[in-house]
C-alpha cells in the first residue's frame, strides 16, 4: 500500500544567533528522508576530528551496505573504501550505500551508529529526533523535525567549517564514479545558497535543510514535506528571502557551545605500565602501573590544563617515587587519581612521567598551513605504500592544531575516547593524511547527553498538527484553482503576518468551487484582528467560526 507524502512544515533560523524567524509545524515528528544523512555525515567529521579515523582510512563494505536501494554509489560487498569518497557519495549525490558503510565502519554495525546518532541528537539540543539507520530510508521509529534538521544544519556549518565547503559542491570524485549533486538546482537558481541536503522518500515527500549568505546574514532553513522539487524549491526560495528580511543587519553572533556527552569505555583486564625516566644519572627507573580497572568508567567530556606548575609537581613526584627504590628492581603504584578535563576537549590517558614528554606536551602544537579540509575530500591524494594502507577503521593521532586536545597522548588500549568538539573554526590541511598509521579503535559506547531528556517513543505515527485549546475560529483568505496556490498565498500571509496570527495553523481546504486557503485554531479576537490587518494590505479576508 502506498504511503501517502507527509504534512507539510517549515522552520527558519538566523544562523548567526540560532533564533527562530518562522516555524510552521516544525515541531511535528516526520519522515526526515536523507536530511539524515547530515547526522551521519556530522560524526564522520567528529571521528576524524578526534583522530578516530582519517580521509584515507578504508572502510569494508558489507552485503547489507551493498544492497541499500537507490540512490546508490554501486558499492560490492568485499570492497574496500576510501572515506573521503564516502563522504562525497552520501553528502552529493545522497548515496544510501555509502551512508551505511560510514555507520558500520564508524560503530560496527548500522544499528550501534543509528544509537550514537540519536544521542549526538540529543547533545546537540535536537528534542524531537530518533535514528534507525544511517541513510534515512522509511523505518519505524526513524522521525526527526524541521527545527531538528535546521539547528544540525547550522551545527555542521559551525562546528565543521573546514569541511562545510562539500555540500556547496556540484560533483565530485566518489572513487569508483563521478557523482553529481542532487541540490545543484537550489544552489544554482538562488543567489547565496552553498548548502546544505535533500531528501526525498514517499512517506517523507521532498524535503531540503538549505543555508545561504547575504552579505553579513546567514539564514538556515528547513521545508519537510514539499509536492515536488519544483515546489520545495520554491517554498525554500520564499522562506530564505522572508528570513534574510526579517534578520537584522548587526547582531552578535552567538556560536553554538560544544555538545556535552558522557561515555562508558570497556577495560580489557591489562595492567599497562609506564616507565619513569630519571632526571639524575645516578637514579633507578621505576614502572607505574596505570590501570588494573575491570570496571566500566563513565567520564564526562573534560581536558586537563597543563602548566608549568603542574609539570615541575609531576617531575619532582616521579623523582621522589624513583628515589625511594633501593634497588633497580621495578615497583608498581596504582594510578587511581584521573585529571580534572574541560568540557568539549579529548580524553586525557595518564601518560608516563618523562619531562620531555611533558615539556613536549606543555609547548604549543604547530598549526597546520591554512587551507579548507574539504579540498582534501576534493582531490584525489596519492595512495599510501602497502605497509601503511588502512585495512581496518582504527584510531588515528591526527594532527591537531593549536586546540587543547594537543596535549593529550594517543590513546591506549582500553582508554575512553568521548565525542570532541572543537568550539571555533580551525582549519585542517593534508597533514591530516600524512598522520601515522592509526591505533586500533577505541571501543567507546555513547550512553546518553548530560542533558535532561524526555522518553522517546519507539514508534511514532506521522500526524499533521490539529486545532487544541477549544479556539474553533479561523480566516478563510478565498478560493484558488490549484492547491499550490493556495499554498503559496499562505505562507507569503504566515510570513508577513506571524505576530497577528499567533499559533494559527495554514490549511487548505479542497472543495468543490477550489481550494481554499485558512488559517485555523484562533480565537475570535485573534481573528478579527488578522482580518483586520490583511483587509489594510487589500486581502480578502472572512472570519469564520465554529
């Protein structure tokens, strides 16, 4: 049985400060289509922020990534992948295999990815969003909202700029073909347009998360439910220049703060052990024993700040402990005391207590030569010798800039990794590919965002808002030939005249004389004061009760 497509709404923000311009119904669970795909491909950023993975790790492709329906890169199962093509086949051309292939290569199975990208949601302030895969196909239980798609459109604007550049391109190189953009049209047609992500499904209707500057404005917007490309196009186009008229010229731009999580790592039952270098020719080396833990640690997400105070404490501590050895023999000291981390920075692992290790650790980190990280998606970079291919999804040290997170040591076997991320721009270079071979991966789980949330549904039925609160009065704007009509003089109408229409619902009525356009669930003040205010702008306007 068919699905019918879904009810129509729209959102609208300022992306400089993250306000509300306009919402309709964009609280209203629905079929997200591919705009989840920008989920997917925001902790595929995050993984190689956090040194996870890189652009040239290769991803193995499963029978199940293979056999995702179109729209397909034509992905075989055994292959194995680049992941700057995967990002270029799911962010341009909507690749639904490619999107799989980064779930299970990032978590190890589409299921544990679509886990982690509802708690992302969660951290990142989306309310109303549950995932059941990586690509967006119908599933029960899979819903997100326009307000949703919109702030994780700005967050990718924001939190990845370096990456950003790729939902602005028109094709790009997938490895294996030439892909082009399903936006092309929108950001060739609408002037500022450079992003972001369509969707289209049956139950979903077409939908699109678009972003676009205009002089010193960025307006993000969302339309879930659109008839046609056409029409969601031009719905787009009406809410982005509605948006761009409405924003202010200055504002203080107010950047979106880090999203706060908290992860559970699995200890394997090893003691690792470190040795204490001596600074004094005559002192005896001695090991410290890390951790003998077997217990899952659950850590907030922080970053140690090292100082000079703090290095000469922690040199003259091992000296003293080295001291205190008769004899050459190795001592061990449990290491129970973790250190105090920043909110939004990488895990810290306690390091061995040589002091030129720390004084490395203490000396700013060389910041790569500027350049926009999306150029190395872009171009094609010459392959690594066989002895440093990638066969596997391993974490990585990547080279980090001049960002806390530099401070910290690649992480050990069994140590806890949190999603990192940055809070200002910071561009990456190819240094980024040049980075050694990366460390097996960490086996961080995401359990939950530090916030608050309330219970998600497993399964929600997709409804259009209805009239609440006993207002059975509306204002019916006239009879049209064609439903777009009638849809498009509602907007224009909810646009220029949201204060007087309050929480009103746009409905278009197909009767037997035409389509006629409402706005619905008002008071019979609220009313009468909208018709007033349309009849002064020469609309026909009619007050309707119940």
């Amino acid at each position: 049985m068919a699905v019918a497509a879904a009810p129509f709404a729209a959102f609208v923000m300022d992306a400089r400060t993250g306000q509300e311009i306009y919402s309709q119904n964009a609280d209203t669970r629905l079929h997200p289509a591919s705009l989840t795909k920008m989920m997917t491909l925001y902790l595929a950023f995050n993984a190689i922020e956090r040194g996870q993975v890189r652009l040239d790790s290769k991803f193995l492709v499963s029978s199940h990534a293979a056999s995702q329906p179109p729209s397909r890169l034509g992905l075989k199962p055994g292959q194995r992948i680049e992941l700057r093509y995967l990002i270029r086949a799911a962010a341009v051309k909507s690749a639904n295999d490619a999107a799989t292939v980064i779930g299970e290569g990032l978590a190890g199975s589409e299921a544990q990815f679509a886990a982690q990208m509802t708690q992302m949601a969660r951290a990142l302030g989306m309310r109303n969003s549950n995932f059941r895969n990586a690509n967006g196909l119908t599933t029960e239980g899979h819903y997100s909202t326009a307000r949703d798609m919109s702030i994780l459109g700005r967050r990718l604007f924001y939190d990845f700029p370096q990456y950003y550049s790729i939902f602005s391109r028109r094709s790009a190189d997938a490895g294996i073909a030439t892909v082009s953009s399903t936006n092309r049209r929108f950001l060739d047609s609408y002037e500022g347009a450079d992003g972001i992500k369509t969707g289209y499904t049956r139950a979903a209707g077409f939908n699109l998360t678009a972003s676009a500057k205009r002089g010193s404005k960025r307006i993000v917007a969302t339309v879930l439910g659109g008839n046609s490309t056409a029409h969601r196009n031009a719905v787009m186009a009406q809410l982005l220049d509605a948006g761009f008229g409405k924003a202010p010229t200055r504002v203080r731009e107010v950047k979106p703060a880090p999203p706060q999580l908290v992860a559970e790592k699995k200890v394997r039952r090893t003691v690792q052990v470190a040795t204490v270098v001596p600074t004094s020719p005559g002192a005896a080396a001695s090991s410290v024993q890390l951790s003998a833990s077997d217990r899952p640690v659950a850590r907030a997400s922080t970053a140690a700040v090292v100082t000079p105070a703090a290095i000469s404490a922690a040199v003259s501590r091992a000296q003293a402990r080295a001291g205190s050895r008769a004899t050459g023999d190795a001592g061990t000291l449990a290491a129970s005391a973790r250190p105090n981390r920043k909110p939004g920075a990488g895990p810290v692992a306690n390091a061995a207590v040589d002091p030129e290790v720390l004084a490395r650790a203490a000396r700013p980190a060389a910041r790569p030569e500027e350049g926009d990280a999306s150029e190395a998606m872009a171009e094609p970079v010459q392959s690594q010798p066989a002895a440093n291919r990638i066969d596997a999804v391993r974490p990585a040290p990547a080279p980090r800039g001049d960002r806390s997170a530099s401070l910290a040591p690649a992480d050990t076997a069994g140590s806890a990794s949190l999603f990192v991320q940055s809070t200002a721009p910071q561009p990456e270079s190819l240094a980024l590919l040049a980075s050694p071979a990366p460390e097996r991966r960490s086996e961080t789980i995401i359990l939950a965002s530090l916030e608050p949330e309330e219970a998600v549904p497993e399964a929600t039925e997709i409804v259009s808002r209805g009239t609440g609160g006993g207002k059975g009065w509306g204002v019916t704007l006239g009879l049209f030939r064609s439903q777009r009509e009638a849809e498009q003089l509602l907007l224009k109408t909810a646009l220029q005249e949201s204060a007087a229409l309050g929480s009103a619902v746009s409905r278009v009525a197909n009767t037997k004389r035409g389509f006629e356009a409402n706005f619905v669930g008002m008071a019979k003040e609220t009313a009468e004061l909208a018709c007033d205010r349309l009849a002064a702008r020469q609309q026909d306007c009619t007050v309707v009760g119940p």
